[in-house]
C-alpha cells in the first residue's frame, strides 16, 4: 500500500504540473499572448494538454488507482485522498475511452474557435464564429458519448459542470423560477424609468483599475495569492488556492458595470483562496462544481454588492475615485445599481431578468443536443427566444449569440450553473441570517469580513468535498429549493419599486 | 538520412515546447506572479527544466545527433539546419556531463535567489541576499567546470555570453575605452550644472505607459508580435520572432527614465522579432551572442535616442502627454538626457561614465573567479571600486550591490556584454553613415524605420547566424576596436559641452 501511494503521488504531481502549465498558457492567452504569438501558444498548449492526457490515461497509472482502490487499507486513508483517488479512477476511466487524436483535435480546435468568437464579436459578424461553433457542437457531443455513454448526452453536460443535477431537477427548479419572475417583472415594468443619465460620464481606466482593487481588498480578496489582470470578459483562473487571479474589463464612459464585475469575480477567488491548506495538491483545490462556485460570486455581487448597507462605510470612497458620485446621493445609486429593465446583455442584466437570459441559454441547449438543431439556425433561435421571454431583439449578433465566450471552447451545460448559483444563495442567506443576523446590519457596520468568515468557515473551506446540492443539506439543512431566493427578490423589489 | 532528421525535427519540436513552457513561467514570475504563489511557480519550472534538461541529455539524442553529424549528406542540408545540429551537438556534449540532480538544485536554488535578491533590495539589506550570491557562484563555477573543463573558468562565463570573446580581447577594447573615457569625464566635469529641477515634476504611471507604448511603435516595433508589461527591472523576452516581449517601470516624479528604458527594450525586441521567417524552428531565433543584443538595444537607445533630431519630429507630441514638456525646449531637453555625471546606479547612468559602470562590474566578475573573492566581501569590493573609478561611494547596498538582477541568478560574464554592445554600435554607426548617409538628416526627418530597416537587413534577419565579432566583420569589414564609438563620444560631447 505504502508504494502505491507513493507512485500515486507521483502521477498526482506530474500531472498537477501540466495542469499548471495548461492554467498557465490559457492565463497568457486570455489575458496577453499579441495576435501573431497564438499559434504557437495553441501548438504548445496543446501539446502539454495531449502530455497529461497520457499520463491520466496510461494503462499503468489505470492499475495503479484501480489496486489502490481493492486495498483494505483504503478505507483508512483520510478523506481527502479517499476522494482524489475516486475521482482520478472516474476520470481514468471516462478519458480511456478517449481516442488521443479525438482528444488532441477537440482541444487544437477549441482554441481556435475561440479566437474565431473574439473576431467574429468584434466585427459583428455570426458567419466567422457559426463553423467553429457547430464543430465546437460536434465534437462535445461525440466527448459525451465517448466518456459517459451511459448517460443522456444533455445530462451527462449538466452533470460535467454540477455534479448531481440533471434536467429533470433544474426542469423543476427553473420552472418555479419562471413562475415567479415573470408576473414579478410585469409589475416592476409599469413603473417609470428615473433619469439614468447622471450615471454617464468620463471614467479613465487607470482610475477604475485602482477602484476594483480597492474594492477587491475590501470584501476580502488577498492579494498577496492572486492578480488582477484584463481581459475581453472577466473570469477567474486559479492555480490552487496561493494563486487565484481575476480580470476585469472597463468601459469609458460608465464605471458601475467593472465594479460589479470585479466584485463578481473577487466572489469566485474568495472561494478558492478560501480551501483548507491540508487539501493542498489533492482533487479538492480543484472546484468543478460550477453552481456552487457561482453561489459565492453571486453572493458577493448581488446578495452583498448590491444591497444599500454594502456602500454605506465606503460610498464616500468612492465619490473620492469618482467626483461625479459626490453629485449623487448613496439612495440615487442604490435604484441605479438595481434597476430592472429587460436588456440583450446578460452580464450587464439586472438580478431580476438574468436568470431568463440563463432560461434562454438552457433551452436552447436543450434545442441543440435533443432537438438536433444546427449551429447554423442558432441565431434566429437566439433573436426569436429573446424576442419571446424578455420583449426585445437584437440588432446584431455580438448583441445576442455572440455575446458570450462559454461556448466558443464547447462549454455546454454551464450556463444553467449560473441561475443555480442563484438558487443556492436564497438558501445560504437564510442560513446566514439565521447564525449571524441580519444581513443589512452586519453591511452597514462594515462587517463583510465576518460575512466571508462564515463562508469561509461553512463553504469555502472544504473546497470540493461536496458537490453543490451536498452544501446546501449540510449548511441549511433542507432540500433545494427556488422559494427563498424568490422571497429576497419579492421582499428587495417590492419595497425598492414601491409596488 | 530522412528517418533520422524527422527523428530529429521531433526532439527538437519537443525541446521547443519545453523551453516555451520555462519561458512562460520566467515571464509570469517576473511580471506578475503574487508571492504566496511563487514557491509552486518554482516548483513547476523547475520540474520542467529537468525534463527538457533529460530530452536533451538524453543518450537517445547524443548518438541521433551525432550520426546526423557524420552522413554524408550532413554539408548538403542548408546552413541554418547544419548551425542548428552543431549546436545541439554542443551543448549535448556540455550538458550530459552535468549530473541532473546538480542541475535541478541549481535550478531551484536560482529562483530562490532571485526572490532573496528581490526582497533583499527592497530592504536595502545585503545579508538576505549574501548566502545565495555566495551559492550562485559556487553553483556557475562547478558547472563551468562540468560543461567547459577545457576552458579557464572566467572565461568560459564570457564564450558563453558572448562566443568568441575571452579576457584578453575585453582587456583590450576595455583599456582602449577606459583611456578615452577617462579624460573626456574630466573634461565634462569641469563644466558648471545647468538647473535640472525643471524635469521633476508629477508623471502619471498610465500616461508614462501609453507615452511608452507611442515610442515603441515609432521606433518599429510590431504591436502584433508583443506585448508591453511591468516590471521590478525592464527586460526583453522572446518566444520567437512572433511573440517577443518587453517590460518597463515607472518613476512618478520624472519621466525621462521609462522612456529610455522603453526604446532600450524596443531595441532588444526589434532585433528577435526581425529575424527571418525562414529560420523559424531553428537555432537561428535563439540568439544567445548578449554583446550584439545589446548593441541592438544601446543602438536605438543611445545612438539614436539620445540624439537631438530623434526627438524632433515627436517633441510636440511628448509635450501632449506631459505639458511640462511645453515649457522646456528641445535643446534644453536634449542637454538633459546626454547630462553627463557620474552616479551610482548603472541604468540612470549617463553614456559616458556607464561603461565604468561595467568595467566595475567585469573587475570584480575577475576578482571572484580568478582570486577567490567571497561574497561576504564584495559589498564593500564594490564600494572601493565606485569610489575608485567614479569618485563616489553608495550609502546602502540597494545603490551599490544590490542595484542588478544578473548576479541573483548567476549570470557572471552578462555585464561585460554591456560595453561591448557599445563598442559594436561605434563600428556600426561609422557603416550605417557610410551606406544611409547621415543619421542626423535621417533622424529629422522622421526616418527612424529606414535605420531600422537598414538594421533588419544587415544585422537582425541572420539571428545568431553569426556572433557578434562576425557580424562586425561582415557589417563593417574590418575587426573590433573601440575607437568608433569613442570617436562618437569625442565629437558628441566637446560640441554638446563646448569643451
């Protein structure tokens, strides 16, 4: 047994450096590689990907996991390593299945395309994204039938990105979103607009950069295990948890949008830099349930970024950055940073009508991998599907399907994580209310740092040693549910639109 | 022949990928790595190190390479593939007798110094720094003497600089040098100091950027095949032609600095991003002759941008971004960025004293490794020298010592490059005239692009076809000597200070 483990960790160290190297090389390319340089970060990150491809598939390290788990002693192993085993023996024996030159294709291809979106975003132009994406459709499928054929391809997507769900549920769950969103919305509609222009301005990056991080610091990112970089669209990239990096990305002519961006961002970095030291280089650094991980960036963002209390101790601070704040008053700001109009960005939606721009996704995916509905029909569907849950169309593509990056490298069945994160922090705020108070008092002392303890404390330590659904029974003890999270937008809206 | 040069092209695409792999790491640590992150960065480059270290050492590639070597057919492959064997062959033969755990510990034990470096610099505490300097030596001497055991030590550092160049021929053009330097310093020094209170001021760090963005593109640097970043010490890294970046760092209370270091920089990166395409994948991209780099950088930095007529065409501009550049003319500022005095910091230093900046630096490089100097006494070696051969002695180590990055990592022989890049660049000048005409009729009239197509052609498109003491030869048809660059220094300077 003692030899075992020590090959096993072995092979763990191996492949966790190509997995680094991967991190790295896609952190570069997001984020800085210059345009004649891409080819030869795609050729090179490909050929690290297709090393640890190897290494995770090689018959040896096959027999190595599968030996480790007939032992008797395994049962004894803390764990952590119980779990990293399992989980790498569940990998081996998807990615087995795996041709390497599928494999080495998929990923060359992936990369590709997704230089393909950013053109085809910038120019406007569907035409020069629609062949990358259809292949993108093609070869995720043919994965899903490779590594789990087993399964409905659909759910075996959903599974990838949150363990434990299928359509079935999130059927349920998002149905009694739907529910209540949609005659929520009407009423908020029939209200009328304020003046939203005092919002526009002159807001120079360099300045904006220097507020987010001010604002990361504040909800307690630490610094000193991550970077703040820019990109096209703000994400999170970690290589465990002493180095979890962000992006952001700015406009001139407004400020709001990167702050909530960063503080977004800053949620899902708060979680990784957040995993317990002890799991260090086992599976549970590596977060994959992604409606759980979006639980904490929406969380900070919306749960806490966007209630009023979160800017009293800081809203002065602000007006310091930006002179134009100094103009409006903290309740002003506080309509404007929550005001609800139905729009074709998601990222720029307001917490009210994001989750049908997610709805849309989610059925539309559905669309493509149970209708069979080609890449080629997608932007009709798009426009039509928009058209019909949130009153508006786009004018042009990078106004609707070409928005978002998810699925110019083939992510499908991430985007239903999002409205799930949503789900999820109903849940965690009753909880928290209930073993900390209330949430408005704990803001407006400037307490958040007590707020990222809990999480801490109840979430983010234990890394991925539970999936999503498994959290949310540990930290409040019941099933999940659509209804709390539906309660805070009826209880917020209702008494900030006056309805 | 066939089967073994495909043989071949596979270690060597793999040896390629590898050495991508530890540039992209050296690249992030020196950027923007946050250090609680460092240690595992440290870890992987130096696991990769050891696997490209393994793929080249291996006995596999020693007895391919070496029968490449003895076909027949070896003299009819074209010029860059026969450069590329030979030098593969070269370096298996040094590095196979270097023991792989040395090599590892080595690797390890360099990142670690330049971390101690860093924060030792910082501190202004030489102790932090001391015990690694001191195992940095011990680390190059052994392995000099693993890979060269046929050469003296010191000069062994110096071939693998600069190919061709050993003490004897430095201890030449250096006493050349230093008997002209000497002298016309004296000269200046008697001259009264014109008030330079005037360029202090308040330099935004995101205007010195963009201001250093503008002079990258004007000198010729492609903007596609690159990326400008931020860092401790300004440097220039390449993963080939296509992809070749360079950092700069920012003073905010002056801006002459960045802009300098900036061009210098640009000069480094204009030199790898014009090599020919036709020796993309070969040994020719990599081009490790540092004298003729450097003569590249110094070129545009020195010869050209610290010319009066470079400036004349964008001076307006300059005084756009900082319109305290308005009120000083063009002749004051040109007194300005050629004042001449000696200082202790080599990258501020003036064109005239900063070759005793390096003949300081070449002395004690001899002192350590032909008398057996100690790190512990080489703080104050320093300080002797400074006094000695610029009259004035540092009051902290962070302005003596600890000023330079290159020891942190070992690299003894790197400094005396420095002033062979300028002696290059005298012998260049004088042929560049002879071909182009005058440099200050080109330069007024914003022909910058000719000079660097003139450099593209004559020197940059080769690679490391040639070292540099060739490139000499071929360039200007004659053999090195320092007497054109102290031609430039004697006419520049007696005009500029009326002497």
């Amino acid at each position: 047994m003692k030899d075992k483990l020590e090959k096993f960790n072995e092979y763990r160290e191996k492949i966790s450096f190509h997995k680094h190297v991967i991190t790295q090389f896609q952190w570069d390319m997001q984020t800085q590689t210059p345009s004649k340089g891409f080819a030869d970060k795609v050729e090179a990150v490909t050929y690290f990907s297709s090393q640890a491809f190897q290494l995770q598939t090689s018959e040896e390290y096959g027999k190595l996991l599968k030996s480790l788990l007939k032992e008797k002693e395994f049962e004894e192993l803390d764990e952590a390593m119980q779990i990293t085993i399992k989980r790498e023996w569940k990998e081996y024996e998807e990615n087995k299945r795996v041709p390497k030159e599928f494999y080495e294709e998929m990923v060359r291809a992936s990369a590709h395309s997704q230089k393909a979106w950013e053109e085809a975003k910038q120019k406007k132009d569907y035409s020069i994204f629609c062949p990358h994406l259809q292949k993108m459709i093609d070869y995720r499928k043919q994965l899903m039938e490779y590594t789990r054929p087993d399964m409905e391809v659909y759910d075996a997507m959903l599974d990838a990105f949150e363990e434990g769900m299928d359509s079935e549920t999130i059927d349920r769950l998002f149905g009694e979103l739907k529910a209540g969103l949609v005659p929520l919305l009407q009423r908020i509609a029939k209200k009328t607009e304020p003046d939203r222009s005092i919002f526009r301005g002159e807001f120079p990056k360099h300045l904006q950069q220097e507020w987010s991080g001010f604002l990361l610091d504040y909800i307690g990112y630490d610094k000193e295990a991550g970077v703040m970089s820019e990109s096209e669209h703000p994400f999170t990239m970690g290589f465990g948890p002493k180095d979890v990096r962000v992006t952001n990305h700015y406009r001139k002519d407004e400020a709001i949008n990167a702050m909530f961006s960063i503080i977004h961002e800053g949620g899902h970095a708060i979680f990784e830099q957040g995993v317990d030291e002890q799991y260090e280089k086992t599976a549970l650094t590596e977060i994959n349930f992604l409606g759980l991980h979006e639980s904490q960036s929406r969380f900070y963002e919306n749960i806490l970024g966007r209630n009023i209390n979160f800017w009293r101790p800081i809203y002065i601070k602000l007006g310091e950055y930006f002179p134009q704040f100094q103009q409006i008053s903290l309740e002003d700001f506080y309509r404007e940073i929550n005001h609800v109009a139905p729009g074709l960005i998601r990222i720029d939606s307001d917490e009210v009508s994001y989750s049908l721009h997610i709805i849309l996704r989610y059925e539309i995916e559905k669309a493509i991998f149970r209708n069979g509905v080609e890449a080629k029909d997608l932007s009709k569907l798009w426009n039509d599907k928009m058209e019909e849950l949130l009153g508006i169309r786009p004018e042009n593509d990078t106004d609707g399907i070409l928005q978002d990056t998810h699925w110019s490298d083939g992510s499908f069945g991430y985007f239903p994580t999002y409205a799930l994160g949503n789900i999820f922090d109903g849940m965690f705020l009753e909880a928290l209310t209930e073993e900390l108070g209330d949430v408005d008092t704990l803001l407006a002392d400037g307490r958040i740092r007590d707020i990222t303890d809990w999480l801490h404390e109840k979430i983010h330590k234990y890394g991925s040693l539970r999936t999503g659904k498994e959290v949310v029974e540990h930290v409040c003890g019941k099933e999940i549910s659509a209804k709390p999270i539906l309660k805070y937008f009826e209880d917020k809206y209702t008494k900030l639109y006056d309805l």
